[in-house]
C-alpha cells in the first residue's frame, strides 16, 4: 500500500510562541518556586530557589542592530561559557545563563573580551529601546538605532555601574505616530512642517481614499491639479504627523531642515510607588543631527545629572519631578519653557474633556 502523506498543520498566527521551549532546564524545573534573587554585581543577577537550586543571570548589551558576525560571535560566547543557553531580551540585550558560580567571571571576562558590555541592572540606565528607524520602518524621520548608539556611547558608564537613584528606561522612536516611546526619558521626532506633495506623482502611486482616511484629523482631501487627480493639506488642521507618507510617498514629510527631535520625560508603566504615569514634553526643535546628535545627547545626559544629584534613593524620574514640581525641573535642568509645552492644537478640547482634571 501507498504510504499516506500526512495532513499538513495548519500556520498559528496569533498569540505568542510558547517561552517553555527556550527556558533553562533549571528555569522550568523551578518555575513558581523562586526563593529570592539578589544583585552580586553590575550586570549580574543570581535566583534561589526553595529547592536550593541557583541560576546566574549575565547581562550583556548590545547595539540592537546586529550583523551575522556579531550574532556568531554572540552564540560562541554562550556556546563555550554558558553551556549553550542564551536569550534576547525586548531591549535587545543578551542574557547568558549558568547554575555555577565559579562560570561567572570567565563567562564577564570573555564578554567583555570581545568588545561588549556587562551592566543594566538594578539602579542603572538600562540598554536603551528603539523603534526600526531607516532600516525597517517606512515613516521614519530619523534613524533610531543610531541614536540608541551614540548615546549609549555617552552614557555607557551609567549603564555599568549602580549609581543613579532607580531604574532608567530611555526609549527612542523615529516617529511619533505609531512607536512614540513610553519611558523616563523618550528622543522622539518631530515634525513641524505639512507634506510637500509632489501632485505629478500622485494619481499614479497613491490611492487617494486611503490616505484621506488614514490622517486622524482629516486634513487631507481630493483635489485637481494641473489638470491631474491628486490631494492637498489644509495645513491649519495638519499636526505634522507623518501618517499620510506610507500611503502616498509624493506627500514628503521628512526633511533636513523642519524634521526636529523632541525630548519627553516622566514616563512609567509600573505602579510600585505611585500610579502608572504619561511622559511629558520637555524640549523640543532639537536638530536631527545625524551621526552623533551632540545637541539631544547633552539634553538626555543634563537631565540624567540632576536627576542623580536632586532625586532621592529609589525615586523613578516622575516621582522625583512629582516631588520637586515642573517648574523647579526646569529651573534645576536650564531647560527653556516655550509654547511647544502647550497644548494649544484645536483637538486638544477633546484631550482635556478626556481627562479627570479639567471640563469646559
């Protein structure tokens, strides 16, 4: 008889893969049955379990953005130090786990042999997160990733060592309509000017009702020009966001002059100390200054200082400013307040009645 060909599986594509398959041996036959943890050094993490079994955890950083030699690299590091078992972290860092003590420090040692760095823990600036940049994304109006570099350059002492009053979580996004990012201290885009639409490649490339649809304050619609279908911008109701560009790349947003950085603190999903809190824009029209972006990562590294030297012991950045209040941040970080800290866009009713403090 013919041998019957299996049915194939149907493809899962919801939901997360199951994170048993890739847990240490020792992390599954433990689960729910921690002790405690606690932090031998900068980078080091070690759980006990009720059973007396322990497991080190090293946390190595990384640029995000790796190329195949970089990720080998990283695979025979765990492949000779940490008996194989290694783990990417949603900040893009690289955890190597060992259930013996004496793994440690060879395990560092080859790491940092290898031109990469051991930190991230407990009171320290963690591994920044960044969105795709130019790389993936199709609105980016910077190259995130490269920010994420040049500052962690800058601040790679902070990550390495426990010497900032809590936990920073810095984030950078290219945009700031779909990957604005949540956290202390976010470097996002900014926009200030409209689209320039390049109306003789419009009715060719765009489908004209899905970008009407896609702008959140429908400041685009249908128009003729030159004889030619294409669209145009009431610019008094256009917020610069960027969103019409991936339908209808004629609609450039991005440019070297108008597209700006802008700075937001205060950010934090956790609740341990106070309530779940939104960042805050602190500055803005800082230049998109590729490769380094000097002028962003003095602002980043001036409020970090006298975050350092004002916060008290494990004060996260919006309970700190909570404590101090706004206007001593901006007295104790030189920041300048202008009329981009208010939020006077004709939306912003609906923003204000959405919230629990105001109604008119």
């Amino acid at each position: 008889m013919a041998e019957q060909k299996a049915t194939p599986r149907s493809p899962i594509e919801s939901g997360c893969p199951d994170g048993f398959q890739y847990m240490h041996p020792l992390m599954i036959k433990n689960y729910g049955n921690w002790a405690y943890h606690e932090d031998p050094q900068p980078g080091v993490l070690l759980h006990v379990a009720h059973s007396g079994d322990k497991l080190w955890t090293i946390k190595c950083g990384t640029q995000r953005i790796l190329d195949v030699f970089t990720l080998r690299k990283l695979c025979e590091i765990g492949d000779t130090y940490a008996d194989g078992f290694i783990h990417f972290t949603i900040r893009s860092n690289v955890e190597y786990m060992v259930t013996k003590e004496e793994q440690v420090q060879p395990l560092i040692d080859a790491i940092e042999g290898a031109g990469f760095i051991v930190g991230g823990t407990r009171n320290s600036v963690a591994m920044i997160s960044h969105t795709q940049g130019w790389l993936h994304c199709d609105i980016p109006g910077t190259d995130a990733s490269g920010v994420v570099k040049s500052m962690m350059d800058e601040l790679i002492g902070e990550f390495k060592e426990w010497n900032m009053p809590n936990r920073v979580h810095i984030t950078t996004s290219c945009c700031q309509i779909n990957c604005g990012g949540q956290g202390d201290i976010a470097i996002n885009v900014q926009h200030t000017k409209p689209p320039k639409i390049n109306h003789d490649l419009v009715s060719n490339v765009c489908e004209r009702p899905s970008v009407v649809a896609r702008c959140p304050v429908a400041a685009i619609r249908p128009a003729m020009v030159n004889g030619k279908a294409s669209l145009e911008v009431d610019e008094k109701k256009c917020i610069c966001c960027g969103a019409c560009f991936p339908p209808c790349p004629p609609m450039q947003i991005n440019d070297a002059e108008h597209t700006k950085l802008a700075i937001w603190v205060g950010g934090n999903h956790s609740n341990a100390r106070g309530k779940p809190t939104f960042h805050k824009l602190v500055a803005a029209g800082i230049p998109n200054n590729p490769p380094r972006w000097p002028e962003a990562t003095a602002i980043v590294k001036r409020i970090l200082k006298v975050y350092k030297d004002d916060a008290k012991d494990w004060e996260r950045i919006n309970d700190w400013i909570e404590r101090i209040g706004w206007p001593r941040f901006f007295e104790l970080t030189r920041l300048p307040f202008t009329k981009f800290h208010i939020d006077n866009w004709r939306g912003s009713r609906k923003n204000l009645n959405a919230s629990t403090h105001i109604r008119f």
